[in-house]
C-alpha cells in the first residue's frame, strides 16, 4: 500500500436482474453488478481473494485491477483518452 492507497483492488460481481434494472459491468454480452470492492497489498493477497470468490460463489465473477489501471479508467471517465501504445 502506497500513500494508503492499494496496490490492486478485487471486484466481486454478481449476475445482474430485471430488477436490478442496469450493470456495473459486461462480460462477454452478461451484465453484473459490483457486489464488493476489496483492498489488496499485493498481486498474491488479490489473488487469494479472488480465488476465495471463485470457491464461495461459483456464479460470481472477480475483477483484480492494479491502482494504475484504476487511475486510467478514471482519467477515462474524465474525457482523457488513454491509448498504452502510445508511450
């Protein structure tokens, strides 16, 4: 953790509802909503939860970000276009 800031998040997503009535997330044309958001140390800890996610409940999906791949999609957000080719 740098400047109290983690090194990755682990998102938990759940399938989305009708009722639910919007997604947080599209994965390969199936909508989830972000059921938790978990601080990670490291790349094992982030793993360990991740795996712990796949366990507990098998009809969830996991998103591991870094902090930098956070910081880029919120500068997305903000209208900044962000291209990795591009260094």
């Amino acid at each position: 953790m740098t400047n109290n800031i983690p090194a990755y998040i682990v998102v938990e997503c759940r399938p989305s509802t009708e009722e639910d009535g919007y997604a947080d997330i599209v994965i390969h044309n199936d909508t989830y909503i972000f059921e938790s958001v978990e601080p990670a140390e490291n790349l094992r800890a982030a793993m360990l939860i991740a795996i712990d996610i796949e366990r507990t409940k098998p009809n969830h999906k996991h998103l591991t970000l870094h902090a930098e791949s956070v910081s880029k999609l919120c500068r997305g957000m903000q209208g900044e276009t962000i291209d990795s080719n591009k260094h």
